[in-house]
C-alpha cells in the first residue's frame, strides 16, 4: 500500500481529540512509508494531517478544485499540489492515486466521499479498503446504522464488515493491510432465482 486517501473536515471539530488524531494517522502513515492523498486545504482536520505528514518527513499530495483554492486556502507546501475544476474531478482523481480510503471525523462532504468510494467497491469498481477512524465515538452512529442496513437487507451480509472500524490509526492501517475484499456484488434475474 503506496498512497491512502483520507476524506476529512475542514473545521477542526468540537475537541481537540480530532486534530491530534489526525496528526497520530499522519504520523503513522510516514512510518509506514504511505503518501498521503488529500484535499489539499490547509485549514481544519485537513490541515492538521498534511502538516504531520510533512512535518514527519513524508509525501503528500493534495487535490483541489480551483473554486476552493482560496475558500479552504489551498496548502502550498505540499509535495504536489493539483488543481481540478469539480468536485467530481477531485473524488475521481483521489480514487485513481489511492490505494485506499480513510474518512476521519467530517461533515456530509466527508460522508458523501466515504460512500461513494465504498459504493464503488461494493460494485467491484475497485478492490482497496475502506475504512473510517472512529476518534471519540463520532462514527457510532453511522457504524449502527451499517448493521442496520444489513439487518434490514439493504445491504447484503457480506459487505456489512466492508467498512473497517477502529479507534486508532495504527489499528486501522493493520487492517488496511490485512484487507481481502469480498467479491463483488451481483444481482439474480427473477426469472433464474425461481427456477
């Protein structure tokens, strides 16, 4: 595993156990030799990994689209530094340099990249992990509603444990690299299944 994408805020959060598990993955990603690939802002939860990573000694590259450059304050001291036009651009670029994903703590924009890359995986569209750092229970809710979905047969069993859960970073990446991804989702004509 080369490069991790990793989807956060752009606030720093309510506590400050949000910033510094940011700089904890940031650290644990240049100890295991892993780029980081981000939004590319200076600003909130973003900021505070690029700045770990660097200050660590390692790589990062951020993706930004030109309408955030100066709204998020687009980082400048980055190993790269790439300017799209969309937010599409951004997402699909991140996928195409990522060997997986990470959701820190975020808002819907955050939500709205996790599901995205774990919808894609499901369908098959890519075969890295997902996974989401569960800093100071913020993501309890959304890993029960997980279980939820898989209870009520909206998600099928085998992707219900697709999302990697855990509260510490180093216990996340060993899961990252751990990872063997189920295979990918089908659907049965009607016809076949009642024969």
């Amino acid at each position: 595993m080369k490069k991790i994408a990793v989807f956060c805020g752009s606030s720093k959060g309510a506590s400050d156990v949000y910033i510094e598990s940011a700089r904890e993955l940031g650290r644990e990603l240049v100890q295991r030799e892993i780029t980081l690939v981000y939004g590319g802002a200076t600003v909130g939860i973003m900021g505070a990994v690029a700045d770990s990573v660097l200050e660590h000694g390692g790589k990062v590259i951020g993706i930004i689209p030109a309408f955030l450059e100066s709204r998020e304050i687009a980082h400048q001291g980055l190993s790269e530094l790439i300017i799209v036009e969309s937010m599409h651009e951004r997402k699909a670029a991140m996928v195409e340099l990522s060997d997986g994903f990470i959701a820190l703590p975020g808002g819907p924009g955050t939500l709205e990249e996790f599901f995205e890359v774990f919808t894609w995986a499901q369908l098959g569209l890519h075969h890295n992990p997902c996974g989401l750092l569960n800093v100071n229970g913020y993501y309890d809710p959304l890993v029960a509603l997980f279980h939820h979905m898989a209870d009520e047969q909206f998600l099928h069993e085998k992707f219900r444990s697709m999302a990697l859960v855990d509260t510490q970073p180093k216990g996340l990446l060993d899961q990252f690299s751990a990872y063997e991804p189920p295979a990918q989702k089908r659907y049965e004509s009607p016809k076949l299944a009642a024969e």
